[in-house]
C-alpha cells in the first residue's frame, strides 16, 4: 500500500512539476554570474533571454538576434544546466549562439565578436577551449571579419536557427552557431579534476578588442566595426545530455519506496 500511495504521490507532484518527472531540457536553466563589462547595450540585459533554443533574425544569417543578453565588452556570464547535464559524446557536445551576420551579404565576412569559453562540473573550478587567432598574410589593418580566421571561440558563426524555421538547434549542420567538443580539452580538465561526463556550468568571457591575446600570444582583433558593445548571448544547446545522476538517484529512491 504503501509503495502504490506513494507512487500516486509523485504521479501527481510531476503533473505540477513536470521536470521532476521528464528528462531535462537541452537548454540553459539559469543564469548565475553576469559582470558586465562597458561599453555594453543596456536595452538587452535581460539573463531570461539565454533560455531556450536560439532565435535568429532569419535562416540566411544575414540579420543577428534581438532575444540576447549583452554582457558588453570584456564583461563575463556564467550559465548552468541544472535539469540536465552535458557530457562528451562523439562528436560536438555543445553549440554557442551569439548574433554574428554575414556582412552586407557577403558569406566571407561576419560582424563577430569572439569570446572565450570555460566549462565546469562542480561550478568552482573551470577549464577553457584553446582559442586561436589566425593572422592571415599581410595582416588585416583595423580589424579581420573573416570566420575562418578564428578557431575556438564563441560569437563568430552566424546562426541559421529560431523556433520557427524548422532548422534543428541541436544539429550544427543546420542550426549554426559555434560548435565545440569536450574531447579536446580532455587532459585539461583531467587536470583540474572536470568531469566532463557531467558539464552543468558553462562562462563566456567576452574579448577586449585589440588588446586581449590568444593562447599563443597573438592580439585578437575582433571586428572591423569601430563600435562594438561586447557578446550577446542568444542560447546555448546541449548536444549530448542526460538527467543529472543525483536526479536519478533520488526518483528511484522514490518508485522503490516500501
């Protein structure tokens, strides 16, 4: 008798509270952390807006989203995953999308503005994606637009999907974004003690134009624009996810109730 009450319980707990009884989301739960830096937008300062699948303009790239937190230039987020958790799967894990756009229409050059990007198990210690800047010959006075230039970080890939094309955020061949695999941080974070079987923080650490530097020490010079107000954070989609394994643990304890 019990063991039936107590499952009528939580039958009806989960009608109310449906993340108690369905598998997470792919998506940002909650934001934890925003610094922002200046300059920065303070019409889009809004952390509900990361929530949820991204929301491009149109699926051509050729307009950025307006459904983005602005953390402004130099500014930092910090996101968690708390219904679900990221874990390293084949292939890419996770896809970052900021509001970059082919400019004027041309697909060989992007309004970006890169990022950095950590990740955490336990919300205290992070590791980051090895970030490259490619100096093309000559090198580019001003600024360099091109994407191909940029390896590793966030906010260079215009995003091709909102929830209303059809284009799936979770398959980086349609959705856009910028793709990234825990595999290649892996002796990083065996390092520091990151599971990365159980990825529930994710920062994004906005570069300051012309004067932050790469992993090899290179100036990263951002867009041509000359004004810039820092990243904007549309949404991030969790390839490869599952429930946490302490929610796990706990419903079990609750259907094996005797």
């Amino acid at each position: 008798m019990k063991t039936v009450a107590l499952q009528f319980i939580v039958l009806i707990v989960a009608f109310f509270h449906p993340k108690l009884a369905l598998a997470g989301d792919p998506y940002i739960d909650r934001v934890v952390q925003v610094e922002f830096g200046s300059p920065r937008d303070i019409l889009f300062e809004d952390p509900n807006a990361v929530l949820g699948p991204p929301e491009a303009y149109d699926d051509q790239g050729l307009g950025g989203s307006v459904d983005v937190l602005n953390i402004g230039v130099g500014g930092s987020v910090v996101v968690e995953f708390r219904d679900n958790v990221i874990y390293d799967g084949p292939g890419v894990d996770f896809t970052i999308f900021e509001n970059p756009f082919y400019v004027g229409g041309d697909f060989t050059r992007v309004f970006l503005e890169p990022a950095f990007v950590f990740v955490s198990s336990d919300g205290d210690e992070f590791t980051s994606f090895p970030a490259n800047y490619i100096i093309p010959d000559p090198p580019l006075p001003g600024g360099d637009d091109d994407p191909d230039h940029y390896t590793g970080f966030a906010g260079i890939r215009p995003v091709f999907s909102n929830s209303s094309n059809g284009n799936d955020p979770l398959d980086p061949s349609l959705s856009g974004g910028d793709a990234f695999d825990l595999a290649d941080i892996s002796e990083a974070a065996a390092r520091k003690g990151i599971d990365l079987q159980n990825i529930r923080f994710i920062k994004i650490q906005d570069i300051r134009r012309k004067i932050d530097v790469d992993q090899d020490g290179e100036i990263i010079p951002g867009s041509t624009y000359p004004t810039v107000n820092g990243f904007d954070l549309d949404a991030i989609g969790a390839i490869h996810s599952r429930e946490p394994e302490d929610l796990l643990s706990l419903r079990s304890r609750w259907w094996c109730y005797e």
